[in-house]
C-alpha cells in the first residue's frame, strides 16, 4: 500500500491543477465565432461574440481589453448586447492592435448578474490576410487597466486571469472572393462627347463624331421670331386711351379725362351753331 501513495499524491495533484486550470476565466468572459461553420475568406468581414459571466455576483460594469495581430485583423466596430445599461468601444489610441470594450451602468441600485455566460458584445471583424490568428484578452489578476468585471457593493475587480483566446483561420483558397469594386457610375448627360480626332468632320468641322442635325438651335429663327411678339404701335384713338387710364389705378385723373372730353364735345356743338 505504501508503494501506492507517491502514486495517489501525484493523480491527487493533476486533478487538482486540472480543476484550477478549468475553473480559470469564471467569472469573466470568453468569445466565440458568431457562425462557426463559416468560411473566413482573406477580405471578408465577419462577426466574434464577446460574453460575460459573473458567477451570479452583482457586477456595475465590465472593460474588455482585446489583442489581435494588425498584419492578420483589424477590429472595425462593435455592437453592444446591452447587458449594462452604457457602452463603448473603440480602438485604443496609441497603437494599432489592441481594441477597447467598455460598458456599465449609472447606478448600483442597476447592478447585473449571470450566472452563465451571456452576450455582452458583437465584433466586427476584418480579415486583413491569410492564414491562422488569434484575438487574446488583456489580462492580468491584480491589473485592473485591462479586462475586468467590477462589483457593484465596492468595484473589484473579479475576472479571474487568464481567459481562453480564440483561433481564427482566413482560408487561402478563397482570397479573390472578398468584397470587389463597385462598377464605374454611368457618363453624365451633361457632359460633352469627347470629340475623336480621326472622325469624319461634322457639322462643327473639327472631328466631332455629333452628327451635324443634332447642332443646337439655329441662330436665325431666334432672331427674326423677337419681333412679331411686339404689338403694333398704338394709334391715338379715344379708346387706347381710356384703357390706359383704369391701369393707373387713379380714379380722379380718368374723372378728369372724362370731363374735358365733354368740354370739347360743347365747344364744337357752339361752333356748328
């Protein structure tokens, strides 16, 4: 029996490491492919889910501190699942492969809890090229500028260092099938043919490939249409005057008119006597 218990006290101390190693990353966070059957192709974008999980203890807010290899990926935007109320993220200003999550509530009377994993955030993800990658968490137990979850009763910090990576693959055999160009816009109808030097000359005379009946309009008829839109001139006739008069919109000078017509009509009725 005593030949045995080197042997026990060794099996008793894998299970017990095995039991810490898994145990590591609770509470904290972990991240999946947002479809794991997906084909990463080199250009495309896909999607990383980042989720949280408390250990059924009230949290007020939690940061997320990811690293990725430029050269592989290029974090472009996230989306909050809103498991707190704010939110944030950004890449960290100073450098080129590390991307920032951030989210929390305003108050502890808000504080959350899970007690598994839930979603906290969707990545949009760039594969930048080929080849196999890793997004790492930020993380250190003791640290508490990197990835944290923060009690609502006193803020600790209680991510349990480290949290599990994830692989990503950008297949090689697909590298032509990322996003393409859009096609050139159609010509604009305002802008004018470009003239072909070889052509046969047009009506222009100088190669223009326009055929000489889509010129545009002749300046001769705008010149003698002008003036038939000129009435002829008015004769001095009581009537033409009279209708000038109203459009003055002065009453006492058309009474004024008037009268003096009907002076002139006496003075001549006088002469005939």
């Amino acid at each position: 029996m005593k030949n045995f218990r080197p042997w026990l006290i060794i099996i008793a101390f894998f299970l017990i490491s095995a039991g810490k190693t898994e145990a590591a990353g609770i509470p904290g966070y972990k991240l999946e492919l947002a479809d794991p059957n997906q084909t990463i192709c080199n250009n495309s974008i896909f999607q990383v889910k980042v989720y949280i999980n408390t250990d059924g203890q009230e949290a007020i807010g939690g940061d997320v501190l990811l690293n990725f290899d430029p050269a592989k990926l290029n974090i472009q935007s996230g989306e909050s699942a809103n498991f707190f109320t704010y939110s944030l993220d950004t890449p960290l200003s100073g450098v080129n492969n590390k991307y920032l999550i951030s989210s929390w509530e305003e108050s502890t009377t808000r504080a959350k809890t899970s007690a598994d994993f839930d979603l906290f955030y969707t990545l949009n993800v760039k594969a930048v090229s080929a080849g196999s990658s890793q997004l790492t968490f930020n993380c250190t137990n003791g640290t508490e500028a990197d990835t944290n979850i923060n009690l609502a009763s006193d803020s600790t910090d209680i991510v349990a260092c480290p949290l599990p990576p994830i692989t990503i693959p950008v297949s090689s055999s697909c590298q032509g099938s990322g996003p393409t160009s859009p096609p050139p816009p159609p010509p604009d109808a305002t802008t004018p043919p470009v003239q072909d030097p070889t052509a046969t000359p047009g009506g222009n005379g100088i190669g223009d490939t326009t055929p000489p009946t889509a010129t545009p309009v002749p300046p001769t008829p705008t010149a003698t249409a002008t003036p038939t839109a000129i009435p002829p001139t008015r004769t001095p006739t009581p009537t033409s005057a009279i209708e000038i008069l109203p459009r003055a919109g002065l009453t006492e000078v058309t009474l004024g008119a008037l009268g003096l017509g009907s002076i002139l009509t006496i003075v001549g009725l006088l002469f005939m006597l």
